[in-house]
C-alpha cells in the first residue's frame, strides 16, 4: 500500500509527465486511428461504351472501410468485384462518384499522383499473380523498394522472403516456382512496403486448397502484425469467413 504522500507524489508526476511528453495523446491517439475511416467511396459508377450502348459494369457503391478493417468482397462472376477493387486501388478511374484515400480524393488527382499514392498506402496481390517473368524472386519483391529508393530494399525482400518459407527460392525466376511460390512471391512484394492497404483479387483462385489454406494463413497473420486494411475478392468461403466483414455485388450494385 503506497502512502498518501507517495501516491500524491506519484499523481503530481503523472500530471507534470502528461504535460511535459503529451501524453494523453500517445495514448488516445491510437484509439481515434482505429476508428479512422481509410476509404469511403459514395455513389461510385462505372461505365463504359459498347455497341449495343453504355454497360453500367458498377453503380452507386457507397463504402466506407476503416483502418485495420478486413473485408471480403462477393458476387458471382462478372458482378463488379475486380472492376470496384480497381478503382479503389486507383488502378482504374470511375464515370462517377467519389473515391476517398486516407482523406484524399483519388478522382481529383493524376496518373502521376494516384501512382505515388499507390507505391506509399497500397499493395496489390491479383490472382494471377503478376510477376515479372525476367525477374528473380528477390529482384521482384525488392522491385516496389528501389522504386521508393529504399536503401534496404534487398535486406527487406530477403527477410519477407523467408519469412514466407521461400528461402531456399531466392534466385528463382518465376517460371521456376509453383503456383503456390509465385502466389507467396507476389504475397512478399505487396507487404513488402509495409501498405496500409493490401488488396487481394482472388488470391487463392488458382491454388489447390492447401496452398490457399497457407496464404490465407499469411494473409491474416501479416494482416494482424503490420495493421493492414485487407480488402479481398474471393468465391472461397473459408477465406471470406476469415474477414469481420463480407460484402456482395450482384450485377454492380452492392445487395
Ligand atoms: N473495360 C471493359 N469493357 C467492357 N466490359 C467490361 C470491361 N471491364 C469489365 N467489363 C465487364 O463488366 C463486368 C464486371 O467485370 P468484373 O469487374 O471483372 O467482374 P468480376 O470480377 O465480378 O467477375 C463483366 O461483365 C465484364 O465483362
Ligand atoms: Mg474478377
């Protein structure tokens, strides 16, 4: 039991500590960061021409995704789903409606300005996995670091790259990986730059069960480490029930 000298004593410390270090903001701050809205989109549409008219691929999607949040996105076939992760990736640009970053508004900016954007808050992981064929595993996964003149960059790819159980595949070229290599390849490249945002369009659409068990394994855990927002397409019930969240496009329109 403290004295009441030594408890007034500590009291007058706290508070001279609270003031001098700030730190009811050290400490609240993170609560507020949780709750922070990392992308909202409002009455999201995309168009485009044909022959027989305008196909309406997406209409009036209004999300709204906080940071740390893990979201699958659902629908059968030709619903929308890779067309929305898309655009909130700034990989394509809308007909209509608004997209928000981190606060940032996507459709005001350029190529220029959504690429930057991209390299600081995004990863990517497609189901194809999109590896550069030249490349070796190192180089590819080191490849987004030396494009934001990382000087650890190798020092990174070889850390994700084990800690992915590739280890051994280092100077590998992807022709000489299996699918489920490639997919934890292109796993290490997208987390590589620690994003605040990974999306993934089917990442285990072109793997056997066991392998897509691993990286949704990985997913999760790196998810869980580094805070990442994860937004994911999957028909795979096992990696939908993973995340707090799952939403469902049917013909563009969120249901
Ligand atoms: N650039 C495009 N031009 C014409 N049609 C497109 C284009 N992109 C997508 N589509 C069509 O829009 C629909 C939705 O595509 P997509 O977003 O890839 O669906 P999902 O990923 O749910 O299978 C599909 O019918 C597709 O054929
Ligand atoms: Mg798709």
């Amino acid at each position: 039991m403290l004295s009441p000298k030594t408890t007034i004593d500590l009291a007058v410390r706290v508070v001279e500590n609270i003031a001098k270090y700030n730190v009811n903001k050290i400490f609240i701050m993170p609560i507020i960061e949780t709750d922070q809205v990392i992308i909202e989109t409002r009455n999201l549409g995309k168009s485009v021409p044909t022959a027989n008219g305008l196909l309406h691929i997406l209409s009036s999607v209004d999300l709204t995704i906080h940071r740390g949040d893990s979201l699958a996105i659902v629908g059968a076939s030709g619903s929308g789903k890779s067309t929305l992760l898309s655009l909130m990736a700034g990989l394509d640009t809308p007909s209509v409606g608004s997209i928000q970053i981190n606060g940032k508004e996507l459709t005001a900016m350029n190529e220029d300005g959504r690429a930057l954007l991209r390299n600081q808050l995004i990863g990517f992981v497609f189901q194809s996995f999109q590896l550069l064929p030249g490349l070796t595993a190192m180089e590819n996964v080191m490849l987004p670091l030396e494009l934001a003149n990382d000087k650890q960059a190798e020092h990174k790819a070889e850390r994700l790259l084990n800690r992915v159980g590739l280890a051994e595949r280092l100077q590998h070229t992807p022709r000489q990986l299996s699918g489920g290599e490639q997919q934890r390849v292109a796993l290490a490249r997208a987390f590589v730059t620690e994003p605040a945002i990974l999306f993934a369009d089917e990442p285990t659409g072109n793997l056997d069960s066991r392998t897509g068990a691993q990286i949704i394994e990985l997913l999760f855990q790196l998810n869980a480490e580094k805070q990442t927002t994860l937004i994911l397409v999957t028909h795979d019930n096992e990696l939908a029930g993973r995340c707090q969240r799952t939403i469902k496009l049917d013909a563009g329109k969120l249901i």
